[in-house]
C-alpha cells in the first residue's frame, strides 16, 4: 500500500524500466522479441507458453538463455501457470515442469495466473484456495531459485481480482520471499482497487484502452493497445503512484489487441508509447 511521506519529485530522476511481454507482438520468434528489446532500450522480455507454436520456437532453453544474456536482456519470467489456485497432482506437475524450463532459460520468475471462468469465487472459498497453492509452490520456487509472480485478474469472473487478497494469502503461508505481484494496469482498473502494494511488486504490465463507448464491464483482452494520449486507464497515474510509493523495477507492455499484433512498425510503435509515458511522467513532476 503506499504510505504518506514519499518525495513528492521521486518521478523527477526516475529511469523508467520499460519491458516487453511477447503477447504484444505474438507473432515474432523469440530471438527476434531479443532483438527487439535490445534494440528500443528494454530491461528485458517476459515469454510465453499460450503463444501459437512452440515455447522458443523448438529451440533449447539453454540456448535462449545464452542468446539473451549475448544481447544485454534479462529473461524477468516465464508465463504461465493457468488457474494455479485451483491445485491438485497435476497442477503441481505442470508448474514443477515450467519451473524447470524457467531456470534453464535463465528467466527470473515464473507467473501464476488464477482461475478465470467463473467458479472458485466464493468469498471464504476462494481465500482457502489460494493459500492452499501458495504453501505448495513457496518450497518448489525457492528449490529453483525463482520468484512467483501472482497477478489478479480485474475481470468479474475470476477467482483473484483483489491485489489485498494475494498479499494476505503470501504473509500467511511462509515463503513470502519467493512471491511478489503483478501489478497490471488494466486489471487493477478493472477491479476498481484503490491500494497499490509497490513493495510487493514485481513486475507492472501496461495497455491502454482507448475507445470511448466501452463500459468498464465490457473492456476485455481484445481492447488492450499501447498506452497513448487517449487512454482510458490511468496508466499514468498508476505508474507514478507506484513510483512514487518506491517502485523501481520493470514495466513491461502487454497488449492484446489484434490492431497491435497486426503492426507493420512494432518497435516503432512500442518506441512512441514508451515516449510518451516518459513525458507524461516528467511532466507530473515537474
């Protein structure tokens, strides 16, 4: 949560860490998403194992590792392990398998998404759930030597919408050391949350959504672009607010829509939002 007394000017000198997910430009291979990173200045990538073809187009994740690390690019997770709160034998199984993937390409974290189809919601039920998995992946992600990041899902089906929620669950269950957040602008709007947590953060994702005639209740993946002057979610404001409660790591793009996959200029798209952002959040400061 951020609390009273941060400089009010933090924005002023801080460097902002821009990332890459590879949903936003899902069609590239992932030596090309390297390049990419490299070439607009990012901290790093996070990949994917829900892209069309195979995680790192077939190729050994040692070899990822060596192509990143050649580029300057750090690897800051691998997504994903799907409803992760709902465990069981062969839950465990897929993110024991996705761990190991992980530390072999050098990735820093593995994410962990909830359930997102409606069920497990029930207040006292979904609590139960979600401790449940967090005492059974502390021990998994401090034996690889990684960090589990948790990301809420604003959307009014899924069984972790709160930020809180996760941070209560991850005091409670030991191993706090090995879980940090995913603070995801469009979620965190979508679920109407007021408390950030940028010292549980690990990652931010940004997207904006831009067109006017959408209710908060019908925004979806599918609306999700870069962030630019017409956004719609405060991704500024949220940026700045964690800035200014200490955050200082990655912020990481991660666009869904088919009008960004479809770009004939990704970089230079992805360029002109990451500008943008670094104007706005100058100018709040100034």
């Amino acid at each position: 949560m951020v609390r009273a007394g941060q400089p009010a000017n933090r924005e002023d000198s801080h460097v902002l860490r821009f990332a890459i997910n590879h949903m936003t430009v899902p069609r590239i291979r992932y030596d090309a998403l390297l390049d990419m990173a490299a070439a607009t200045d990012c901290v790093g990538v996070e990949f994917r194992n829900d892209l069309r073809g195979a995680l790192f187009d077939g190729v050994d994740p040692t070899e990822v590792a060596r192509d990143a690390a050649g580029r300057g690019v750090r690897i800051l997770a691998l997504a994903e392990v799907k409803s992760f709160n709902i465990w069981s034998d062969d839950k465990a199984r897929e993110a024991e398998d996705l761990m190991k993937i992980a530390r072999a390409c050098g990735a820093e974290a593995v994410a962990l998404i909830p359930r997102n189809d409606g069920g497990g919601r029930g207040n006292g039920e979904r609590q139960a759930n979600l401790r449940v998995a967090l005492r059974e992946l502390g021990p998994m992600l401090a034996e690889h030597g990684l960090i589990g990041l948790v990301e809420p899902l604003g959307f009014e089906i899924s069984s972790l919408r709160l930020k809180s929620e996760a941070v209560d669950a991850i005091a409670a269950m030991g191993h706090a050391d090995r879980f940090r957040l995913v603070h995801d602008t469009f979620h965190h709007h979508l679920a109407g949350e007021t408390d950030l947590f940028p010292e549980m953060t690990g990652v931010v994702h940004i997207s904006g959504v831009t067109d006017p005639a959408l209710s908060v209740g019908e925004m979806t993946d599918a609306h999700r672009v870069h962030v630019d002057a017409r956004d719609r979610l405060g991704n500024i404001e949220q940026i700045g607010a964690l800035i200014r409660g200490g955050y200082d790591g990655p912020i990481s793009v991660e666009a869904f829509a088919t009008s960004v996959h479809a770009s004939m200029d990704p970089a230079g798209e992805l360029a002109g939002s990451f500008d943008f952002i670094r104007d706005r959040i100058a100018a709040k400061a100034a």
